[in-house]
C-alpha cells in the first residue's frame, strides 16, 4: 500500500472505526484490533506524530510518515472526548465511535453534536443550542478504557 501511495503521490488513511451505535450492530460483533499494524508501522516510521484537528475532540489519530507518505491511524481503542455531564451522558448510544468530533448543521436551521443522537429542546432556539454545544465541546473529556480520564 505504501507503494502503491507513493506512486501516485497521495497519503493513507486508515480507520478501525466501525461507526456502527448499538442501534445497528454490536461493535464487538465487527470491530478487529489494529495493534499489530500500529507495532509495524511504528517500526518502519521516520516520524510519527498526532494529527493536530484530533487532539481536542472525537478519536486521536497518530500520523506516521514512511517513505514519504503519510498513514494516518484512527484507533478507537486509545478512547475519544466526549461530553462527561450532560449530552453524551445522556445518549443511549453512549459510547460510541466518534465521540464529539464535530458540531453537524442540517437542512432544517438546526444544529446538533453527534449524528447519533438529536434531543429534542423545545425552545429551538439556533443560538442558544448552539452555545450549549460549544460549552460542552469546550468541557468534554477523554473516555478510555471504560471511564473518564482528565
């Protein structure tokens, strides 16, 4: 694969990430541990660092530049952020695959946290909901191995 990147001059990136809630699949049902192909790019890496947009939200991705090309690893196994009090704790989905990574805008004037969970807020108000997101992105936290970490 490395090669083959290399030779047409582009990156990889690489996912154990199922994206699949509760609601359609178990995850262990699916989910294969990537650690021997983490051990192996480690090895034959030049440099190896995290992918700068990870590092505060949804699932850390290690990046590890080989021959010029650059495999990017996303690895829910090392956890994601999420928020520790109020919308993912409340999520029945809660863990999922993602964490918060993103703050989603629809088609309806909307916006919303995750594309799992949606509460209703009665208020619908755009700008207040938004702030609310923002506040708990800005407070979220690790989740690894079964609980929240600092």
């Amino acid at each position: 694969m490395i090669n083959f990147a290399r030779k047409f001059e582009t990156n990889i990136k690489a996912f154990d990430v199922c994206e699949a809630p509760h609601q359609y699949r178990n995850k262990s049902d699916i989910w294969v541990p990537i650690d021997s192909v983490i051990n192996t790019l480690g090895e034959k890496s030049s440099k190896i660092f995290d992918h700068p947009y990870a590092r505060a939200f949804g699932t850390p991705v290690k990046v590890y530049e080989i021959d010029g090309v650059l495999v990017s690893i996303k690895y829910t196994k090392h956890g994601s952020r999420y928020d520790s009090e109020i919308y993912c704790r409340e999520c029945p989905f809660f863990p999922c695959d993602e964490g918060l990574y993103d703050i989603l805008y629809y088609p309806d004037d909307t916006v919303w946290g995750c594309r799992w969970h949606r509460p209703f807020y009665p208020e619908n108000d755009f700008k207040k909901y938004l702030g609310f997101l923002i506040e708990r992105y800005q407070k979220a936290k690790w989740f690894i191995g079964n609980r929240f970490v600092e």
